[in-house]
C-alpha cells in the first residue's frame, strides 16, 4: 500500500483511454514505453466526449508542450530510465489554444494525487498589499476557486463546481495566511447552490488555527459571527458557463446554465498575526487519512491477525479503492456447524459528505478492539467494509460526483464496470457474499446538509415481504435507544421512493438483504436531550460507530427477547403514525375545503361586485342625462306641478322657430349673393 505523489496522475480530458490506461503510481514498476512524456499511443475515440469535436487521431500533445516551451527531453529527465518525473527548472505553461481538441475550452484536470501540481497556475495573478490576506486551495480536498477583494476587510469567495458538472457546490476547504489581529473580516461565499442550509439553523462553519495548535493543542473548531445564508438576486446568479465546462446533459433545460445561487456570509477574528489558518465546512477526512490509518492498521501485531486489507478496485484516477475484511478465524469445527453471515458496510460515496468517514473511523476502531461485544461480534460476523468509495472525489474536492460528473448513489444498478469501478465492484462482492455465506446487515454511511440529528433511511417490507413486516424498523429503534441524545427514530424514514431505485439502499434490499439502511449524520448537530443545540464533534460521530457495533450486537443475540420486546412498541407507535396521518389528513383536507369556500365566496363576491358595477353605470348615465335636462331648463321656474311634457313641446316648439328664423336668414344670404354676381 503506497500513498501516491506522482503530480502527473492526470492531463488533459478524464475518459480519454490513452489517459486512463496510463500506469504512472509511484511504487509500481513503469515500463520505459509507458512514461509519462513518452507513452504508447492507442486509438481514441473520432469525437471529443464533451465538446464533439473531431479529435486528430495522430496528435501528440505532449509534443505541443515542448515546443511551445522550448524543453529538450534528455535535458529535462532523471537518469533512471524508470522515473517518469520530469526535473523542472522553471514553471512551464500550457497554451490550450495551439492544440486541437481534448476540450481547449475546459480547464483540464491535471492531477488526481497528493502535493498538488507544479503547472497550476499562480492563484494570485495581481500583487497584492502588504495587508491582504493570501487564499489557497491547491492541496488534497481544497475546494476554492476564485477570490475577489471588495474592500480591504471585506472578501467574496467562489467555490468550484463538481468536476464536469455545473452545481454541487457546497464543501469547501481552503487555506488563509497573512492574517492580522484586532481585525474584524468578512466572508462571503457566494456561489452556494442549495435554496436550504443548516446555516440558516445555527450552524457554523470549522477553523483551524497552525498558531492555536501549536501553542494550545486546539484543533477544529467552530468560528464565526452575524452568519447569513440567502438566495441571491437575479443580477447575480452564477453563470457556470463561464467559470467550468459541464457536461451537455448535466443541464435543465430551465436553467440554460444559469442556476439560483447562495451566500454564506459570517464574520472572523484571528487570533495571532501572521498566523495559517484553516476553513471547511466539515471536519475534513482525506484519502492520505485514511491510507495511514489502513497502513497502521496491518502493521498492528494483533490486529493484523483478524483484519486483512485487500484492493477492491482502482478507480478512474488510478487511486485504489480498498475493502477491509475484519473476522475471527474460524475453526474447521465451527465452519462446519453454521456459516458465518456478512455485514456490509461502506461509506464516502459523496465525497463531501466527511462524518461519514469519522463514523467509519469509530465503527471499524471498535470491530478491531480488544472489547468483549467486539471480539464476539468477531466470532459472530464477517465483515465486509468499504471506507472510501469516492476517492477520486474526496482529493480534487468534490461535494457529490465522482470525475464521471455523475452521483455513485444513483449508479448501482449500473453494468459499466469501467465507469463506475467503485460501484460495480461492491455490488459484485454484495452478490457473491449472498450466494456464499448470505449477508445480515447492509449500511451505507452518509451525512446529511439539510436536518439535524443523525437517523436512518430503511426499506419497507410491507408489501414485498408482509411476514417480515416492521423487522428494518427495529435496529434503528434499538440504536436510538442506546445514543438517545443523537440518533432520532422520529427522522427515520423507510419508503421506496421512485427516485431512489438507483441508490444503494434499495438496490441490496431488492437482492434480498432486508435489514439494508442508509445513515445519515447531520453536518450541525443534535435537538435532543441534554445535547440540544450543540454541534457535532469528530467524537460524536466515531460514537456512533461504536454505537453501531453495540446496536448489532444487541439486535443478533442467541436470546430473541431483546428484538421481540421491540415489536409491540413498533404496532403501537405505527398506530399513533397512523393516527396522526389520518388526522393531519383530515386536516388539510379541511383546510382544502376551507380555501374551496373561501375561493368561490370570492368568486361569488367578485360577481356581484361587477353586476353592481354594471348597474351603477346604467344609474350615473341615466343620472346624468336628468342632470343635463336640469341644466338646459335652469331659465324656467320650477314648481311642484310642473309638467315635463309641456315643457318639452315648449321647447320643440321654440326650437323649430329658431331653425325657422336661421333658414330664412341663409335664404336671404343666398339671394343678396346672386344679386351681387350679377352686377
């Protein structure tokens, strides 16, 4: 088990099959055909994967690098015909525009490994002032992309999407020094694309402080003041576009690239000049981590012995995915009376999703401790553990995808060994455990960005499997009796939905595992019991690993009455379930009816309210032309008596003689006219 330096893992467009089948891993033997500058080249694909481009099949890029900076390969190159590492004397750069295709219009990605890559670009291309703070994300599970300065305390941070995608922009890890005491700053991140935040409920983000460590032995903690989380306005919703290429399909066809974005803003204090300083938005758990935590684990002298670390598979990146097999050895007596089962657990399958490493960490501590429960559960069990499903997303930072730009959680009931390796392999061994020895237990741990607590996510077996009825509630009962203070049975939900079916939940449990759950632990913290309002530490979550191993020790004990004690509670809080849905039912229902009345009352209301409009017209026209009839006889004296029609006749009569008078003066006109033309 090696831990991979190399800075040349990738370059250039992920799926390209010359890249991929590349075997650059410090540690392996590479064959002098095989370097890095100077591999075998095999046919590609006619067009580009992502832009459809006709690929020129006889292009060497490599060769473009060199010419383009002026680079003599046996200049350039350690003597031991086997190193495929360049000795650089200078920073080179690559100009993407003399070079046909591999997508020039999408930032390549250049390195799957630790230590970053020495051709990234400067991540300050101005000059700064001798007070601004310096951001970096260029180390394993960095995640930030741009900064901007609006004023000098005051700074604006974009994170980067999901490798070829154009969202999933939540975990963020990046790195602050030149930082100033007795100097209040803000910051705000900008490009979020979740309308909900557990920032909007008390959540803060993570600090570490070099500094704090080194003098206090402080590590991870929460910091941060006047936290705000909201949508943006339209003027400023993030073009994706112009920041990342993206896959054609990753888009709505609402959006068009365009995606609602989100801030997170709070203020920070630094504690000591000129410090290094830390933020995450979890505490970050890294492939490095866990490779060292692996690696002690084999050369422990007696955990060795019932642990054996073996490869799964390698992912896309070239990174190895294990798998841990944790037992005690069983005797050829033992074997031959009952075979053991299996209990599979994996974890890190969306690589921003850290506590579910943690409770990982907790769950496999136990299993190889020296306890009791452990030991026995040993004798007991097989199990099956895979901590890193994504490792490729958990080094570049990723929030959810894996370099595909595609969730693994929706892909396991894929048949595409080669895209999703990870996946493929796991399900394989699921299967192959069922024909062998059956499997007890399906987990798969994740944590959660939107609710509080830590629960589960179950299947039901009512209409599949009647006889099982209510069995996949009773372990997560039994786990929230044990951590009351954390685990919420009340959170727990365990419908099929439609949307799901590729997840891997569901998949097992249509394999015929019945106990077969998701976990989720919330990134904030806990609303029960004495741990009301508080957030979840790294503790908290390898707690409830261990709370795990207990959980299942009670739940498959020889003596069934542990399990059956928990079946008349389940009818009877299934009841209540039933109950309060009737009623809150019964309630919307009212509320429908209450809003029906209340629309066609308005209807009715609205209706009237135009009928008297149209009757009031006819009022004010007939109003006024009585008004007018007033006006024109304001000369004559009104009284009581006095008569409309006489009037009327009156006036006709007057009328007439006034057209009369008129004409006969026009006559008059007329004739004085003709007598003048005549003379």
């Amino acid at each position: 088990m090696v831990r991979i330096f190399n800075d040349f893992e990738f370059w250039g467009d992920y799926a390209d099959d010359e890249i991929r089948e590349r075997h650059i891993a410090v540690g392996r033997e590479i064959k002098l055909d095989k370097y890095y500058f100077g591999y075998e080249k095999q046919k590609r694909e006619e067009n580009c994967l992502f832009c459809g481009d006709k690929i020129d099949m006889d292009f060497n890029r490599f060769d473009v690098f060199m010419e383009h900076n002026d680079i003599k390969k046996n200049n350039h190159f350690d003597s031991n015909p086997h190193s495929s590492l360049p000795k650089l004397d200078k920073k080179y750069e690559f100009d993407a525009d003399v070079a046909p295709c591999w997508c020039n219009n999408m930032p390549q990605f250049s390195r799957s490994s630790v230590g970053g890559s020495k051709y990234l670009l400067s991540a300050q291309p101005y000059a700064l002032e001798q007070d601004d703070l310096i951001f970096e994300s260029r180390f394993e599970s960095g995640n930030l992309a741009r900064v901007v300065k609006v004023t000098p305390h005051y700074y604006e941070l974009y994170l980067r999407p999901d490798m070829y995608t154009n969202r999933h922009t939540q975990w963020f890890y990046f790195r602050v020094k030149n930082t100033r005491t007795k100097t209040q700053y803000r910051f705000s991140i900008v490009n979020l694309t979740k309308p909900d935040s557990l920032y909007k409920e008390g959540m803060r983000p993570l600090m570490y402080s070099t500094a704090d460590a080194t003098n206090n032995n402080i590590g991870w903690r929460r910091c941060g003041e006047n936290i705000a989380y909201y949508r943006n306005e339209d003027n400023n919703i993030y073009n994706t576009r112009n920041y990342h290429q993206v896959l054609i399909d990753d888009f709505d066809d609402e959006d068009n690239g365009n995606i609602c974005s989100y801030t997170l803003t709070f203020n920070v204090e630094f504690q000591y000049e000129n410090d290094t300083v830390f933020f995450a938005h979890s505490y970050p758990y890294t492939y490095s981590d866990l490779q060292d935590y692996l690696m002690n684990i084999q050369r422990h002298p007696i955990k060795s012995k019932f642990s054996k670390l073996r490869l799964l598979c390698r992912s896309l990146a070239g990174n190895n995915v294990y798998y841990l097999t944790v037992t005690a050895p069983s005797t050829p007596e033992e074997e031959l009376q009952k075979k053991k089962k299996a209990i599979v657990v994996t974890a890190r399958v969306h690589p921003g999703e850290a506590p579910s490493s943690w409770m990982m960490k907790g769950f496999i501590d136990f299993i190889t401790g020296d306890s009791y429960v452990a030991k026995k559960l040993r004798h007991k069990f097989i199990f099956k553990l895979v901590p890193m499903l994504n490792p490729d997303g958990v080094i570049v930072g990723n929030t959810r995808s894996s370099l595909t730009g595609r969730d693994l959680n929706r892909q396991y009931r894929t048949v595409i060994r080669e895209t999703y390796p990870s996946i493929w392999n796991t399900k394989a061994m699921i299967k192959r455990l069922m024909e062998d020895c059956g499997v007890a237990l399906y987990c798969d741990m994740h944590a959660h960005s939107r609710k509080h607590n830590i629960f589960a996510y179950g299947c039901e077996n009512l209409k599949r499997h009647p006889d099982r009825r209510l069995i996949e509630q009773v372990f997560p009962l039994m786990l929230h009796k044990n951590v009351a203070d954390k685990f919420s049975f009340e959170n727990c939900k365990f419908r099929v939905q439609k949307n799901k079916e590729g997840t891997g939940r569901i998949v097992v449990w249509l394999l015929g595992v019945t106990n077969s759950y998701t976990l989720e632990a919330s990134f904030a913290g806990s609303t029960l019991g004495s741990r009301n309002g508080t957030h979840f530490s790294t503790m908290d979550y390898e707690q409830l690993g261990r709370a795990f191993c207990e959980t299942l020790m009670d739940y498959y004990d020889d003596n069934p009455l542990k399990v059956n004690k928990f079946m008349p509670l389940l009818k009877k809080m299934r009841k209540e379930q039933r109950k309060a849905r009737k009623a809150l039912k019964a309630k919307r229902k009212a509320e429908l009816l209450t809003k029906k009345e209340e629309k066609e009352k308005n209807k009715k209301e609205e209706r009237l309210l135009n009928q008297s409009n149209d009757y009031d017209n006819n009022y004010y026209q007939e109003y006024y032309q009585e008004q007018e009839k007033i006006k024109r006889f304001l000369r004559f004296t009104i009284e009581d008596s006095f008569n409309w029609d006489e009037l009327e006749e009156e006036l006709q009569k007057r009328h007439e003689q006034k057209e009369n008078i008129e004409a006969s003066e026009d006559d008059d006109e007329e004739l004085s006219d003709c007598e003048n033309d005549k003379e």
